[in-house]
C-alpha cells in the first residue's frame, strides 16, 4: 500500500512537468509549420492581383482543421482503394507486387507545412499549404518551399478558402 501512495505522489508532482511543454501551444508550435509573407512567392501560386494576408492563430487552427477533415476522407477512400488492389493482384501471378499502407494514407502528425495567403478579387482568403513528410529532412524549409518531383503522397499541396471553409484545390505529386 505504501508503494502505491508513492508511486501516486510521484505521479501527481511529475506528470504536470512532463506534459506542461505542450499545453497552451498554438498549432504552429506543435506542428512544423512556416508562414510565408513574401510577394515572390505569393506570385509564384497565385494570380497577381492577389494580395498577401495575414493569417491570425485562429485562422491557422481553421486551416488545420478543415486540412484534417479533408485527409481523413482521404485516407478512407485510401483504405478502399488499397484493399481492393490487395484483393484484386492476391494471386501467385502478382506475388511480387506489394502495396504499402503508407502509399494510401497520409499521417499529417509527420508532415511539415508552409502556408501562404492571399485575399482573392472577392476579398475571400485564400490559403495555399505546401505539405511534405519528414520535415527535418529540409533544412531550407523556413527560408524557401520545399518542392520535389515525383514522391507521391510524401508532397501534396493545398488550397482552402477559409471564408467558404474548404478545400478547393488539391494536388499530390507523381510516383516515379
């Protein structure tokens, strides 16, 4: 019994200081997330009678949500898709084939962002997110956009109108 009241006590004055780091964390700081603000690269994605925006902590944290809403479908429909291919080519001909979960399903806890966005000619706020897998792996990632070919799922880009709140662009790169 004694154990246990210290093993509680131990719990109760150590388990505030160990998750303390995460609480009251915006999204920027809980996920690898850049801001761009530059007109060089605003012009690069969107139309040039666009204006750059600001985005608040609020709208970042809109994004991300309707981000997460949007892959979620996406990696249900990945799911189907992944099943049936693996029912499809079970067969000794195909046995050489294999089809991997994470071809088919995006972890965005593992993906870095940049954002960028503009207000478009009906004042609507329009984001584009850059989304790519390992972050670390892209030293650069602060100063410019991380931009590969081919990758698959690992790279896909985004476009939310956050005044319509969706998604109304979506691109992921090729597979080599």
């Amino acid at each position: 019994m004694r154990k246990i009241l210290y093993i509680s006590i131990f719990l109760i004055a150590v388990c505030p200081i160990v998750f303390s780091g995460q609480v009251n964390k915006t999204p920027q700081q809980l996920i690898d997330i850049t801001i761009f603000n530059t007109q060089e690269k605003k012009n690069w994605i969107f139309q040039k009678d666009y204006q750059l925006s600001q985005l608040n902590q609020s709208e970042i944290s809109e994004c991300e949500h309707i981000l997460k809403i949007f892959i979620d479908q996406y990696n249900i429909k990945g799911k189907a898709k992944l099943d049936s291919l693996k029912k499809r080519y079970n067969t000794p001909k195909y046995k050489h084939i294999q089809f991997l979960k994470n071809q088919f399903y995006i972890d965005l806890k593992k993906y870095g962002r940049q954002y960028i966005a503009v207000k478009d000619k009906h004042s609507h706020t329009i984001v584009y997110i850059n989304c790519f897998c390992n972050p670390s792996e892209f030293s650069y990632r602060k100063q410019e956009w991380v931009q590969v070919e081919d990758g698959g799922n690992c790279f896909f880009q985004i476009k939310i109108d956050l005044n319509d709140k969706k998604v109304i662009d979506y691109k992921e790169n090729g597979v080599a």
